[in-house]
C-alpha cells in the first residue's frame, strides 16, 4: 500500500511542543487521515523512501534556513528532484516550498521586505483557475505566515499560483503535480498566535507590533484546507 509521507525537518519552539504539539502533528491532523495511509518520515535520515512506496509527500517547515545549504537539506534537495521526475505528488509547506524551489533551480534567500508573520490575506493569480489543488479555491483568503526567507526567483518551468502585497511567491506549482506554499496551512490560531509571542523581541526590532499582530490572529479554514485537498488528489483510491 502506498502511503503519504510527512517528512519532518525540525521541531518548533520548545514552548509550543508542550502546550500544542510539533509541525508533524498539525500537518498530519490537517490531511484527515491516520497511519498507515500517512506516515511521519525522519528528513534527517540517510535514506529516504523509494518512490514507488510512495502516494505523495509533505515537506513541512523548519526553523532553519535554505540557503545555509546544510547536508540534510541538499540530500533532501536531490530527493525532491527525484520525486518530480517520477510525478510523485508533492506538497512543500514554508521551508518545504522554498527547498522545492531551490532544489529545481530557483533561487532562495532573505527576503527583501523582511519577515511576514501573522494572518494575511493571501490572493490566487489567474493561473491557479484550472490548477487541481487550488481550484474552486477563493480567490482571496487568509493564511497565517512566519517567513524570514522567500523564494527569490522561481525554477525554470514553475507557475506562481499565488501572492500578497508582501509575499510574491506564496503559492507555485511545477509540473503536474508538485506544489509548494509559503504559508502555513497546518496552523490554527492557537499556534500562530504562538509564533508571534515567540518572535515578539525581533518582531519590535523590525518595526511590527506583536500585540497589534496576535489581535490580528484568526481562523483561516481556506489554507488549512489545502492539505485534506492534496490528500484527498493522493489517496484517492
């Protein structure tokens, strides 16, 4: 039986471990379903699954950064290409789109306009009308955001799908079947409002108001929807 890989690259704040769980328990909450049609693979790991074992893949966040290019990272880079050859669907979540992006030959780094974290209003371009994951998807909606890096110039081929005034890359597709998102669909409020307290000294340091910013925090039932969208395109069956 095939199954859908979540594959975790890093833990979030020891804080919000405790009180409300780690990325790969919102992700696999967020599919709407349960082993072993869904399963949490080390991103760490030396070896990583085969392709035909595979129904599709999650990359979720991580706190670390792409362009520091670390050898899990570039391991995982080359797995990426690998799957796209092979058309296994593929979903990157915030660090998991940027390392798609890096890893078909985009480029990644700081973004320009500093970080974005929060609830944002996040709007589809033309391009995702007849898209499989994002159609029939509002053409604005929010999702909660908590990015330093971006994807600064998109691989050879790959579509944007989405963005906001800030953020121009939150959504790409490359190929048939392979998506990354900036934002972060496994988050509820609980969690963004989190993220925020967490990064509140830096959030001041750049000029943004954390009180202002967690007022600002509320359910975006669109963006958590898209991944029991993807699973529904990979499990079905």
């Amino acid at each position: 039986m095939r199954y859908l890989a979540v594959v975790k690259i890093g833990n979030s704040f020891p804080a919000t471990v405790t009180r409300l769980g780690d990325f790969e328990d919102w992700t696999v909450r967020g599919t709407g379903h349960t082993a072993p049609a869904v399963r949490v693979v080390d991103g760490f790991a030396a070896s990583l699954p085969d392709c035909d074992e595979l129904a599709g893949v999650v990359v979720m966040g991580s706190h670390a950064m792409v362009s520091d290019r670390e050898d899990w990272s570039e391991r995982l880079a080359v797995w990426i290409r690998r799957l796209v050859a092979e058309q296994v669907p593929f979903l990157g979540i915030c660090y998991g789109h940027q390392l798609l992006a890096h890893a078909l030959g985009g480029e990644v780094g700081y973004h320009p306009g500093g970080p974005e974290v929060g609830t944002r209003t996040i709007t589809l371009l033309p391009t995702a009308d007849d898209d499989p994951l994002f159609a029939d998807v509002p053409e604005s909606f929010l999702g909660h955001t908590t990015h330093s890096q971006t994807v600064l110039r998109l691989p050879p081929d790959a579509v944007a799908l989405a963005r906001n005034e800030h953020e121009p890359h939150h959504a790409l597709r490359v190929g048939a079947c392979a998506w990354g998102v900036q934002f972060h669909p496994e988050f509820d409020e609980a969690v963004m409002t989190d993220y925020v307290l967490a990064q509140s000294d830096h959030l001041r340091a750049q000029g943004q108001d954390p009180a202002a910013l967690c007022q600002a925090v509320q359910a975006t039932p669109v963006a958590a929807g898209l991944l029991r969208r993807f699973a529904a395109l990979v499990l079905a069956g």
